[in-house]
C-alpha cells in the first residue's frame, strides 16, 4: 500500500532559471551528454526494469524542444512537435503508467502534459493569433499582442464524506457507469470559478449524492496528466446521511465501512468494491483516511 500520490516524486530538478538563459540553454543543448525523453506519439518507450527510456539529444530547431530539467547532471529534453495532434489516453499507455517505477510516471506526467498543453493551445486566446513556444517550452507567446500563455492546471476536488467515528466510521463512495464493474471511488469535480476548494467539495457531495457536509478536510494532491488537472484530496464531515443520486454523473453510490475500504484495498475476495487503480488519489486518500482517520 503506497501513501505516495501518484505522478509525484520525479527526480527532475527542473533548473527554471535556465528557461529564461538563451546561453545556458544553448550550452545544455549541445552537450554531448544530453538526452531526449523517447516516445512515440505519446507513449513512453521503458527500458527492462520498465523505466523511461531516453536517447542522445538530436540537432532540432529551438522551438521544437522543451528543457525538463537535468537528471544525474545530464540535461533532458522532450520533442515539441509543431504539428502533433492533441494526446489520447490509451489503454496500453494506462498499461505502462502502471507498470513505471515511482518517480518516472511523475516525469512522464510532467512532459506529457506540456506537450498536450501546446497542442491545445496553438493561437492566442487574446487576439486570436498564431502563438510561438518561449521560455525553453514552458509558455507561448502573442507575436500580434504580446500576451504569454502558461500552461494550465485545471483543480479538481475528490472527496470522502465521512460519517461516524472510530471503527464505525463509514465513508461516501460512487461509482460511474463508465467504470469498470464493481470499481467504487470517491467522488469528484472541478472546482468552479469564484469557488473555494471547501465550496467545491460541499457542492459536488450535495450535488452528487444529496449529502450536506461541513468541516473539510485537505490531505493530499497529485497532478493528474489527462490532459492537465490538480486533483486535491479532501476528507469532509457528513451531516446528512440520506443518498439522493443524481443519475446524470453517478450510477450508484453507497457508505462503506472501514473492515470493507480496508478489504478492498486489500483486494481481498468478496469485498464490496473494487478499489480505483494505485496510481490514482483516490487509492491514496482511501489509504490516508484508513491512517489518519483513526479516531
Ligand atoms: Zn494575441
């Protein structure tokens, strides 16, 4: 059981002032030593103890490569297709997010998402002109206007509403009908705008499932790269307990006990869901609420 988010820890160091260093940069280029993150159409290419892989640095225009960072002292690079479509989540790629080591999906995360991000957003959202990479990568900028674009992170609330306390303790979990049968999760949504996270969390539990909540909770975040969000772990105190679905957003929901979160996670037979996958937060949260929500 693993208490780490998934998509954290990379071993990047991510060296942002050599982003604004036209002569570092250039130096970090041409360095014989340096590597390009190997993929193919957005998929990681793993080395046999399933790693990223990484190839020697090729000649490329300055615009069509992004500094990540440097590793081991090495400058690393990921290539900027100007034409690239935006990504696609596939179930192979799903294959070998889960079988990365801890710290390389957090890396691939990383690139993955600015790479999509420039995909989306080729033209300024000002004035409507073609926008040009600066910042080795990590923004775009207007030629007409000037305005620089950043690369977005949408917050996403997901949430347990608890009831009870101690052993007794029961939490709120829903399950989408695109999830795979028997998956049970906690719920989620994007925070709106003019909205604080505790706002959003006790909007889409009322929402959702009908549950009024007070007290919330924050416990953990990880960045989620399909295509870019935040996702923020919270606890809330439920107030209600009567479930009012709304069948637009979740096919079922239900309290759990703690003996049934634990055999689920547990993957034990017969237990009363099937948990979210452990790179997800949710896996987390359910691991954090088990430790920290003892009482
Ligand atoms: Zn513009």
């Amino acid at each position: 059981m693993t208490l780490v988010p998934g998509f954290t820890g990379s071993p990047l160091d991510r060296r942002d002032a050599i982003r604004h260093d036209a002569g570092a940069l250039a130096a970090f280029a041409a360095d014989p030593r340096a590597l390009l993150l190997d993929l193919d159409n957005y998929e990681p290419h793993t080395g046999a103890a399933g790693e990223l892989g990484w190839i020697p640095l090729p000649p490329l225009p300055d615009d069509e490569r992004i500094f990540l960072g440097t590793l081991g002292d090495r400058p690393r690079f990921v290539r900027l297709d100007p034409q690239a479509p935006a990504a696609r989540r596939t179930e192979s790629l799903m294959a070998i997010i889960e079988a990365l080591p801890a710290g390389e999906a957090a890396t691939y995360a990383a690139a993955r998402s600015l790479l999509d991000w420039h995909a989306r957003h080729r033209f300024c959202a000002n004035c409507g002109f073609a926008t040009v990479p600066i910042r080795a990568g990590w923004a775009r900028q207007c030629p007409n206007c000037g305005t620089e674009h950043f690369p977005r992170t949408d917050p996403v609330v997901i949430m347990l509403a608890q009831r009870g306390a101690g052993e007794e303790a029961e939490v709120l979990v829903g399950r989408q009908a695109a999830f795979p049968p028997g998956r049970y999760s906690a719920l989620a949504g994007f925070v709106e705008v003019g909205e604080s996270l505790e706002e959003a969390v006790r909007r889409e539990i009322g929402e959702e499932a009908g549950i009024r909540v007070g007290a919330v909770r924050y416990l953990a975040s990880q960045p989620w790269p399909f295509p870019s969000q935040l996702m923020i772990a919270c606890v809330a105190d439920a107030e209600s307990d009567a479930i009012i679905l709304d069948a637009q957003e979740l096919e079922d929901a239900k309290w759990v006990t703690r003996a049934q979160v634990r055999a689920a996670l547990a993957r034990t037979d017969g237990a009363a869901f099937l948990p979210p996958p452990s790179y997800a937060i949710a896996h987390t949260l359910f691991s954090l609420w088990l430790e920290q929500h003892k009482q």
